[in-house]
C-alpha cells in the first residue's frame, strides 16, 4: 500500500516536471536491490632507488607490513623498483 502512493506520488510529481527522490525510491522499492561488482586495480604506491634482488626483497617486506593481506607487486622499472598494490 505505501509502496503505491510512494510511486503514484513519485511519478506525479515527475510527470509535473518537479525533481524529487521519490521515483528514484520507487523503482528501487519495484526492482529489488542490484548486485554492484567492482574491479580490483593494481595502484602505483611508491618506487625505491636501485633494480636487483636487495632492494626488491626490501619493497616486498615494506608492502607485506604496510599492506597485509593485499596482493603486492614490486616490479624493477629501469634504475628503480616500484611498489604496486591491488586494491
């Protein structure tokens, strides 16, 4: 019963050209809820000076303490290594 004065005054004052949430409302209320699903994306956090396997192991152990349980990348760009973190 309120769910169909909520649409009938939605869609009125809609039809009248007014802004308001009610519609909004209704079509959620009609609809049900959706499901959204995001993506995760890999992050550029931070980079350290230097490209061998000391300075990785030193942004692996920085991005575990930083960033527990993420995935974490760190990836040797030219002279430097780089932190990437999925969020």
């Amino acid at each position: 019963m309120m769910r169909k004065l909520v649409t009938t005054v939605g869609l009125t004052l809609a039809a009248f050209g007014f802004a308001t949430a009610a519609p909004a409302l209704a079509a959620t209320a009609e609809t049900g809820t959706q499901q959204v699903e995001t993506q995760a994306s890999w992050v550029y956090v931070k980079w350290f000076e230097g490209n061998n396997k000391y300075v990785h192991t030193i942004c692996e152990v920085q991005a575990r303490q930083d960033y527990p349980g993420r995935p974490v990348d760190c990836r040797g760009v030219g002279s430097t290594t780089q932190m990437w973190v999925k969020f």
